[in-house]
C-alpha cells in the first residue's frame, strides 16, 4: 500500500526518531525542521526531516555561497522507519514523496545528505539519483571523562584544562542533489561507493 506522507510536528517525529534512529540516540535529540511522516492505515511508519545545513561552512565549501546567501539549501538531517515497516513502505519511496512536499511549501535549490560510514554508504540516495562526492574530512572530536569513567562527547566550547580523550570522528559519504541549475558544485563528484550491506540500518 502506498504510503500518505504529510507535514508532521517534531513531537509525532520523536516518537520514531527517539527510540530507532542511531543518531537522535547519541546525541540525544534532533533538529527540527519540516518534518515529514508517513502513515500506512493512520500509523506513523517512517519518518523524513529537512532542515537548513547543520555546517553552513560546508556549503560555502560546495557552492561558494556565504551563510546568508543559503537559503533554499536544505540537509536531509534525519531518516528512519519504524522496525515493523518492513514490506510496508520502502524509504526511498518515501524520501521522494517527502521531498515533493518540501518542494511545494518552499524553494528548494538543493539537498545534502550524509550517510554515516559506520552504519550504511546510501543506498536509499543512489537509488534516488542523488550525486556523490565522496567522503568527509578526517576529523577527531574530543570525549570528556566522566566521574564513573565513562565518555561523553563534546559538542562546544573549550576542552582546555578538561580531562578526556580525542577520538576520530566517523566519516559520512556525502550526498546532493541539485534543483538550481544555477548552482554549481565545488566538490568533485566521484562513482557510487558500494559495500556489502545493502539495507539502512535504523
């Protein structure tokens, strides 16, 4: 059966996004933005959500455009299905119906999206003709140790004078389609990478 997909509240998408998405996981929340959800028989199934770049740096470095020059430049930041959905609805399906609701409540030039190395290389991306361009930089972020000798990341400020740990930071395959035949890419775009696991991994 065809999914509806619709506009949600970011309450509704942390109903899925809480409990199955990896990422909303470790870092214990998400962005909102415009959030998407798709319904089979009126249950929340899956779950899309854009939102303006989380590093507008990044898209300086893609198009040359400067922070106030973005809009329009949206980042699929969140993408998850419930654990029953399987034979239900197929996410790729559902990214495209999302995003062509995007595209009628807003200008939309172009979209990033990342695929965590650690858990999926994007097949749901290829799959909707986004292009590649390979992985992000290697980079490290620093964890501070905590009184019972666990680790939590740190997301800002200064580290001087904390104890902890740097550890390499997961690098993501790098994804984008283009709406805007006035943008132009930076970044060189390179073939499909492929690997073994060929599902998304909630």
């Amino acid at each position: 059966m065809k999914p509806i997909v619709k506009q949600i509240s970011k309450e509704e998408a942390s109903s899925l996004l809480n409990p199955y998405h990896y990422l909303t996981k470790e870092s214990r929340g998400f962005r909102s933005g415009y959030n998407y959800g798709a319904f089979v028989n009126d249950k929340l199934l899956a779950v899309c959500i854009f939102h303006n770049p989380s590093v507008p740096e990044l898209v300086k470095g893609c198009f040359g455009l400067e922070r106030k020059e973005q809009e329009g430049i949206f980042e699929l930041g969140r993408l998850v299905k419930h654990p029953d959905a399987n034979g239900n609805l197929i996410l790729s399906q559902v990214v495209a119906m999302a995003t062509k609701e995007l595209r009628k409540a807003t200008e939309v030039k172009a979209i990033l999206s990342y695929a965590d190395s650690r858990y999926h290389t994007g097949y749901i991306y290829q799959a909707l003709n986004f292009k590649y361009y390979g992985l992000t930089a290697e980079r490290s972020d620093f964890w501070f140790e905590q009184p019972d000798g666990s680790y939590i990341k740190h997301t800002r400020g200064k580290v001087k004078g904390f104890k902890g740990i740097w550890k390499p930071r997961a690098r993501k395959y790098r994804y984008l389609m283009i709406f805007d035949s006035a943008l132009q890419s930076k970044w060189e775009q390179e073939n499909y990478p492929k690997k073994d696991n060929v599902e998304y991994k909630n």
